[in-house]
C-alpha cells in the first residue's frame, strides 16, 4: 500500500460520540497507515466510566494524557494520570481507564496494529447511540470481534465490574 501525507488540524477528522460521556476522533486509522498505526483522540467528561479492565492478544496499546486526570488500570495496578503521563501496554497485559474526577479529560489512545480497531469505537458509538443502553451480549460481541477480552481486577475472565461508556 502506497501511504500518502496527512494533516489534521485541531477538531478534524472523524468522530463519533459514545453515549453521554466520551468522543473519539480518529486521527490515524489502520488503512491509512498499512494497518501500522491508530492514533485517537478520546474525550471524556467527568464521571465517564471508560473501559472496564481488559486484554488485546494481538494490539499494543498506549496512553498519552493530554488534559484532566485519568484512572488508569495497568496490570493490576490503578493509579492516576495527570497530563503528560504516557502508559505502554503490551499485549495480554490488563488495563482499562476511566475518569472519575470533576474535570474533563482527554487522552490519546496509539494502537499497533492498527486492524479494523476504530471499528470498534464505531460500533460502541452505535451500540449507545439515542440513549440505548446494550447488553452484556452485545458488548462481549463487539469486543471479541476487535481484539478485546475483558477481565475483572483481580485478572481472572469473568464478567465486566470496572465501567462502561
């Protein structure tokens, strides 16, 4: 695949909004970049319930905080993150974030590969879209088709207790 040059500027580029709380705008997406590299900008509000804790098999993931404070989950551990904290995360290591403070806070969000995962966003956008609220089914669904396993925070598979867009 031949890439070519892009610029965004500030507010461009695709978003979609989950539910109430968190808007992703997708900066770099997998076929645009050989499926080497996603790079979105996740936009939560306070109380945003984020990602519940969970596992990639095939995806390294990382954080970048930009503004507010996130909660991060990283192998166990859950810390707080003020702007500028950067958090790698290799593949099948839990993690999870949300952000249950007062301020907004946004954070970008680096996957690689990049295959297909803003079809993931995609999907939970539409899952919560006009105040829909899916089942558990729906989400264990989405989530196992984009390289995503959920874990409890004491790291055994069950089902979800962390939070939800």
């Amino acid at each position: 695949m031949t890439m070519l040059p892009r610029i965004l500027l500030p507010g461009e580029g695709e978003a979609v909004q989950i539910g109430t709380t968190t808007r992703t705008t997708f900066k770099a997406v997998g076929h645009e970049t050989d499926d080497r590299l996603g790079l979105f900008e996740h936009r939560m509000e306070p109380g945003a319930p984020g990602a519940s804790p969970h596992i990639h098999r095939e995806q390294l993931e990382a954080f970048y905080v930009l503004d507010g404070v996130v909660e991060l989950h990283l192998d166990g551990e859950t810390f707080a993150a003020p702007p500028g904290t950067y958090v790698n995360v290799p593949e099948n290591m839990s993690h999870g974030f949300r952000n249950p403070y007062q301020d907004q806070a946004t954070m970008l969000i680096i996957f690689t590969p990049a295959i297909n995962r803003e079809e993931y966003f995609r999907g939970l956008a539409e899952l919560y879209a006009d105040g829909n609220r899916p089942t558990e089914d729906e989400l264990l669904d989405l989530m196992a088709r984009y390289d995503q396993f959920e874990l409890t925070l004491d790291g055994t598979t069950s089902r979800p207790g962390w939070g939800r867009h």
